[in-house]
C-alpha cells in the first residue's frame, strides 16, 4: 500500500482554493453592479463579438448550453442583451446582441474586474506577475482544449 498524499501540499488542491476564492471575490464585486460572475464571463465575449450564437458562447466560455440560456435569462431581465434573435442562416439558433445598456455597463465591469485583480496580486513582485500570467495561459489551454484569444496572448 502506498503512502496517503498530503492534499494540501498539490499544486491541484492549491490551484482550486485559489480558483475558489477568485470566483468569490468575482461574486463580490461584481453582485454590486448586479451581475453573477458567470454571466461577465459572458459579457466579456459579445464585448469581444456581438452578435455571436448561443452555442458558440458555451464553446468559448466552456459552459454547456443549458448554462448559457439560464446566464441569457438573467441578462435579458436586466436588460443587457437584446430579446432572442433568430439566425438568419440557421432559423434552429439564435444569435445574442447587447443593448446599449449592456455595451455602456462595461465601464463598471471593469473598474470592479481592475479593483480584484489589484486585490490577487497585491504584494508580488513584477517577476513574479509575468510568470503567474504565463503559468495561467498555459494551464487555461490545458484544461479548456482552447488557445487564448489574439488579445489575450
């Protein structure tokens, strides 16, 4: 019989708490705009591209598509995107565009996104930033099969 880990010593139970308490502090400052931290997430991709289909949006955000519609339903009501959209080419999907109102809220999305992020990396050094930046990309295209967008890299 091998000997028990010590999960707290793995990089795996580490990375979750992080990832955890990120999300929370997300949660946090972004529930004072009256936003989940999921549907930023959603936000930030029609920022990038509106007008993009819903099936697309739960490639990109690698949610499943029943998650999205629940995100769709909650940015309707607070009208940040446009009621459903049908595909001109495919009557079966719809495509999701912002509304002025959803463009114009990015502003406050991020002052808050900027006020977490000073949060996280307050104490490291600049070194210590670019690794943990490069770290994360690599990882994020490990786990999500998807090469970060142009602007990301």
């Amino acid at each position: 019989m091998t000997d028990s880990i010590v999960f707290e010593d793995t990089i795996s139970y580490l990375l979750a708490k992080v990832a955890v308490a990120y999300r929370t502090a997300i949660e946090r400052h972004m529930a004072e705009i009256g936003l989940h931290s999921g549907q930023t997430f959603l936000l930030i991709e029609l920022w990038r591209e509106d007008g993009l289909r819903q099936v697309d949006l739960a490639k990109r955000l690698n949610v499943s598509a029943p998650t999205v519609s629940t995100m769709l339903v909650g940015l309707r009501r607070i009208k940040l995107i446009k009621p459903k959209e049908k595909d001109d080419g495919d009557g079966r999907s719809s495509r999701v565009y912002l509304t002025d109102r959803g463009r114009h809220i990015r502003g406050d999305v991020e002052r808050r996104w900027i006020d977490v992020e000073a949060e996280c990396i307050a104490g490291l050094p600049s070194t210590d930033r670019f690794v943990l930046h490069e770290v994360l990309k690599k990882l994020r295209a490990t786990y999500t099969g998807q090469k970060p967008p142009q602007d990301d890299q």
